[in-house]
C-alpha cells in the first residue's frame, strides 16, 4: 500500500487525532493516557502517564508540557537519541541531561516548512523531575546493525519506501503504469493531495478520512501550507497503526524496553507518579509492555493537548 493510504482510514490512533473545531480549524491534538499500575513484586501502587508528544509543534504546546510536568509528576521519564556524553547519572542511578540540547538543521528546516517549532529548541529537558529513559546513540547503532542482515524486517521496510512510488494497488489498477504520475508529483506545490487522490483511486473506493475534504479544498483554494499541513497530521494519527514489523518498528520495541526498565527503577524507588513523555507512535506497545510488566488496573484518556492549529494562528493548551 501506498504511504498516503494511511489517509483513507478513518480509525485513528487513541494517542494522536486530527479533531476538527467550532471555528472551522484543524486542532492536532495528543493525548495523555493514565495507566494505574501494581507491582507485582512489591505490591505497590502507581500511576505512570503516557504523555504522548509530536516532535514538531507550536512553541506553546511545548511550554505547557514543560509545565504539566514539572507540576504533577516525581519522576518524567524522556525519550532522547543523543551521546552518552550528554548525561550524567545521579546519586539514584537515574541519567539527567547535564546541558539544554538543540535541534539539528534539518529538524529546523522541517519544522519551518510547516511553520512549527522543533521539540528540542522548546522543550527543556534539564533537571528534576526529567530522567533520560532511552537509548543512547552507541547503543541504538549497535541494535540497528544486528538488523541490517537482511530477512523480513528489511523486506518490509524496502516495500514500503517502494509503496511511496508505486502506490496503492487493487486487482486491474495498473501500478506500473502510475509510477510516472506519482513520481511527477512531486514537482507540485502540494504532492500529497495527488498521491491522496491516486491511491484512493486504485484501492477500489475505500472509506476516506474525515479530512480528505478538507486537504483537497485547501489545495484547490490555492493554501498548499495548509494542505500539506492537514496531510501531515492524519499520517502521523495513523502512523503507530503501520510499523508492524519493520525495522523502525522494531528499534521503537527496543527503546520501549528500555523506558519500561526505568519505569520499574522509579517504582523502586518510591515513586507513586510517573510520567513517559515519548513520542504518540511509541504509546501503543508501551502500554502494552506496561502490562506485561505490572498489573495494570485502569487506563483512561485524561486529556488532549493542542499541538498546533490548522486554519488558524492561535494554538491551545490541554483539553479535557
């Protein structure tokens, strides 16, 4: 299947949703699931927060995490791909951030083309209550290596960047014939809306996305920002539905491991309210290594938080 297929469904995923608003926007909200949790050595009780984040937003949504965080949680437990040099371990045996990091370049350059902020030039991560709970890059170039031996994995992943050319395919569609179409598109102003409409074309009449609409008439008004944008948002709030077993999805399994690790490490040590701040494509197998590690009592949506605005300049903060 094509990429842009992960527009047709319109089944999100329950940690980051395109939601329209009142005022006619486009509101790409993230959501910030409450898990309670029992020990199952200790006995104890715990609620760990799956407080799930985009990396490129508006400065405002990145203000309000920091600030939710510091406020309600003993331990906030990080996603960062970064040094080992960049960290130092506590009397506790927990890794802090020793100095603020910046985005990289091409981070900046991406979140400008969408007007957004990235994560690592807003979000301070430095000091109590952040704890580093991830991989460092060594070690995420060791895991990566020990995949690059061929077999399923890269199969899967070599048929999906082919699927950006090739797009969707129902019986009779002629996908070879459309790979010329699909690569010209990139030369428009939006390519997502052609590779939209081709693919939706070719699976046969699928169910599209609430906001197919939407993207095809920002595109036809000329705000190609605003298609792109909109694009943008309904592939990320399908994303953790498409990773099965690749190799990115696998390195998200590994890095999984590692925070539950900490998660336990917390619970150690008396923490009772914990919070993992990774990425939305990360919280559908984290909760599920949560509850292979602990006994996990309830779990409920506690809010949405707004990361940016489409179809308007004023962004918000959480939800209910």
């Amino acid at each position: 299947m094509g990429i842009m297929m992960t527009l047709l469904s319109a089944a999100g995923s329950p940690y980051l949703r395109l939601r329209p608003t009142s005022q006619g926007a486009w509101a790409v909200e993230t959501a910030v699931v409450s898990c309670a949790l029992r020990d199952r050595a200790s006995g104890s009780r715990l609620t760990v927060d799956l407080f799930s984040t985009v990396h490129l937003a508006s400065g405002e949504y990145y203000a309000g995490i920091k600030d939710a965080c510091t406020a309600r949680y003993e331990r906030v437990l990080f996603e960062m791909i970064a040094d080992g040099s960049c960290f130092e371990r506590g009397a506790d045996g927990a890794r802090r951030l020793v100095r603020p990091l910046q985005a990289s370049d091409q981070q900046r350059v991406l979140a400008a083309q969408y007007g957004l902020t990235a994560q690592m030039d807003a979000l301070d991560l430095c000091g109590d209550p952040f704890v580093h709970s991830d991989m460092l890059s060594a070690e995420l170039g060791e895991a990566a290596s020990s995949l690059a031996t061929g077999g399923p994995l890269l199969d899967r992943a070599a048929e999906a960047l082919g699927g950006l050319v090739r797009g969707a395919s129902a019986p009779g569609t002629g996908a070879a014939a459309r790979v010329p179409l699909r690569l010209a598109a990139w030369a428009l102003p939006a390519p997502e809306l052609l590779l939209l409409l081709d693919d939706w074309i070719a699976s046969g009449g699928a169910s599209p996305a609430p906001a197919l609409r939407p993207i095809a008439r920002a595109a036809l008004r000329g705000d190609f920002a605003a298609a792109r944008s909109l694009a943008l948002a309904q592939t990320l709030a399908q994303g953790d539905r498409s990773q099965g077993r690749t190799v990115a999805g696998e390195m998200v399994r590994q890095r999984n491991a590692r925070a539950v690790e900490e998660v336990g490490r917390a619970a150690a040590a008396g923490c009772s309210r914990v919070a993992l701040l990774f990425g939305a494509l990360h919280m559908r197998d984290m909760r599920q290594l949560l509850a292979r590690r602990f006994d996990l009592e309830a779990a409920s949506i506690s809010e949405w938080r707004t990361a940016w605005l489409i179809g308007s300049t004023t962004s918000g903060e959480g939800t209910p």
